[in-house]
C-alpha cells in the first residue's frame, strides 16, 4: 500500500523508509488513528488561496539567492554552421559563464543512449560538482586541474552545481542532453 494506507485507520503502520507505509491488519495504534484524522482533515478542508499558492511559487526561487547562474553562452549544436550533413557520433560542446567561472562540457551520446560529458571548470581549480537531472542525481570531484567526468546520464535535462572552496555555489541553467 502506499503511504496514505494508514488513513483507513484499520492497522499499525510498519514503513520503509522512503517507501510509504504498509498496514498491519492488527491493531490500530493511536499513531494510525491520528493520521487517519489528519488525512480526512486535509481532504476537507479549504484549498489555500490563491494569493498564497503565488507567493510560495515565487518565494521558491529564493532558495538559491547566495547561488551565481552560470549562463549558457555557446552550444555546439546551435553556434557551430552545419558544414554538411553532422554524424549522430559528434560530440556536442556546451559553455556556461558566470563571474569567475566558465563550465565547458563535451556531452556524447544520442537518441536512447545514455550521454558521458567530459567537463573543465576555467580558471582550473578543484570542486565538488552536483549533477541533477530528472531521474536523479548524484555528486563528481573536479580534480585540481578542473577536469571532470559523468557517465551514464539519460537523455534529459541536465543541471549543474559547482561547489568551489572559498566562492558560493555555481549552477549551470537547465539543458537538454
């Protein structure tokens, strides 16, 4: 069952973490009685208005405010005059700037085949790099010359977030791979 299946109230929840709950036909506790309650609570009560929903909407890009946006400023695939019919093996170059920062990355790979980027942080430096893409995510080092590595990234956007001792974070704007 999902993680509302303990709103019926009729067992103990003994979850998962991070997979919902499961009921126990048992006995229900007074934790599964309360979130039952909770539940139809929420179920009849009033949406928020909204005025509210708009200002949480906005205020939710506040939550990178400390963080530089390193814009896209050249793709291979737009900036590059075709010079003839492109080979599907051709890697794609793609470059971010912000102040301080330039992110290149080299991304191979297309149609359904997962991508490998090949990247360089400019001026050369070490850095943590948060890798997120609808599917998931994950975390690669830049080595001390700025070089990085990600394998098996699906076909989907891509973002990064360079972490850079003694700087705020850096994240590259949302693109397709």
């Amino acid at each position: 069952m999902g993680p509302v299946a303990a709103r019926g109230g009729a067992g103990r929840a003994t979850g998962n973490e991070g997979q919902g709950y499961e009921v126990n036909e048992e006995t229900p506790s007074a934790d599964d009685r309360l979130l039952a309650e909770l539940g139809d609570l929420f179920e009849r009560g009033d949406p928020p208005p909204a005025a509210v929903v708009d200002a949480a909407k906005q205020s939710y890009g506040w939550r990178t405010v400390d963080e530089d946006l390193a814009a896209l400023t050249m793709d291979s695939f737009v900036d590059r005059p075709l010079a003839g019919v492109r080979g599907a093996a051709e890697p794609r170059a793609l470059r971010f700037e912000a102040p301080g920062l330039t992110i290149e990355i080299e991304v191979t790979g297309s149609g359904t085949e997962r991508r490998r980027v090949l990247g360089q942080l400019v001026p050369p430096r070490a850095a943590s790099i948060e890798v997120s893409q609808p599917a998931g995510g994950g975390t690669v080092e830049a080595d001390e010359l700025g070089r990085f590595a990600i394998d098996g990234l699906h076909p989907q956007p891509l973002r990064l977030r360079c972490h850079l001792a003694g700087h705020g974070p850096v994240a590259t704007q949302w693109v397709l791979v």
